[in-house]
C-alpha cells in the first residue's frame, strides 16, 4: 500500500487581534495563545509587537512567520532611520510592509497583519493586509480566527453600522478600550484557539503603552 508523504511548510496557531484608530490614538490588542488544533503550545506567545514610537504590528496565522516578518520589519526600520536619521512614519511603514509581503508572494508568510499607529498628522490608523500584501486603510479591523466573530461586533459599535438615528463618531480612549476587551472576552466564549491573555496596545503621541487583561484559560 503507497502512502503519499506531502511537506506543508505552514502550520495555523491561530489567534486573534484587533485595531481601532481614534482621533489622536490607535488601540491595537491580541490574545497570546499559541496552539495547533486541540493542543495549546503556549499560553504567553505574544503576536503583537511595537515596532516604532508611533506604530504596532499584529499578526495572526502561522507563528514562526510572523516573528520572521516582525524581525525583517524591525531590521529596514532600523536601516531607515540609519540612513535618514529619523523615524519612518506609520503610512511610509504601512507601504513597506505591503512590498515586504508582495516580494515573498511565491512563498508567502502565512501571517495575516493588522497595522495600528498614528499618520504624519497625529490622527489614528489602521491598516489591513492579506498574505500577498494587499492592504487598506481602515477605522477598525479584525484579523485572525475569531475576526468572523469580532468584526461583526466592531462593525455594529465602532462603525455604528445597522443603528438608527445614531450619528457616526470617533470613539474616545476609555470606550475603545471597553470595546476591545467586550471583544475578546466574548471570542474567547466561541473560539476555542482565542484566550489566556489579552495584550492592548495604546498608541499616543506620548509613546506606547501596554496593557495585560486576563481572558479564559480553558
């Protein structure tokens, strides 16, 4: 009996993150734990990273790969501001992590990205990107294997989508950071590779800030 041996590069660990801007700040937030099916790897695996004053990077997917990318973003920004003697700003980021994942799109990271910062103007940002490097801008965005389950919810109380008589606004910090939380505290309910840990990232022109909330452990 012949029995076909096929090499799979790619592996999901699952996961999920969040973003949403704001008029002076983008909240960008991720769960931290890593598993393949049934089994938790581990229950602190970060997929969130600061990768400069004024932008964060999320990624879901594979895991390997997205530290990969996070290392290789890190390593252009630090060229960059050798070369130019300042920060790349947030949309500039955004562009080259697009041409980042397009140059690998005959072997592309298995690392779906959420980018959240603040543009050259200080308003919040997010970007959105698939696996080859497609991306737009956003208000909010959900990625990972709970977006199906947390989109709809940021669609419905960021976007103020299917509500009467509401007028659409930028939220402030204190409701956003409720939100995300309300969020993740309602994935971790019916995904079951969502949870352990919550890590909310809080980008000002002050800096960024972290923040840790504990989520379902089971």
């Amino acid at each position: 009996m012949s029995h076909n041996h096929r090499f799979n590069p790619y592996e999901n660990n699952g996961g999920s993150a969040l973003a949403i801007a704001g008029e002076d700040f983008c909240v960008i937030a991720s769960d931290t734990r890593q598993s393949i099916d049934y089994h938790v790897n581990s229950r602190y695996a970060p997929k969130t990273y600061k990768v400069s004053n004024t932008a964060v990077l999320a990624t879901s997917g594979f895991h390997a790969d997205g530290q990969t990318l996070v290392k290789r973003i890190g390593q252009r920004l630090e060229w960059y501001k050798h070369a130019h003697d300042k920060e790349m700003t947030c949309p500039a980021l955004a562009q080259m992590l697009s041409i980042t994942l397009y140059l690998k799109r005959f072997f592309p990271y298995y690392a779906f990205c959420v980018l959240g910062g603040l543009d050259e103007h200080g308003k919040g940002a997010v970007y959105s990107y698939d696996s080859v490097g497609s991306h737009e801008r956003h208000t909010y965005r959900a990625s990972g294997s709970a977006a199906e389950l947390i989109q709809p919810f940021l669609d419905n109380q960021v976007g103020f989508k299917n509500q009467a008589n509401v007028t659409r606004r930028l939220l402030p910090l204190d409701t956003v950071l409720r939100i995300a939380k309300d969020a993740f505290t309602s994935a971790t309910e019916r995904n079951i590779t969502t949870g352990d840990c919550l890590e909310i990232f809080i980008v000002t022109k002050a800096g960024v800030e972290v923040q840790q909330y504990p989520l379902k452990r089971d």
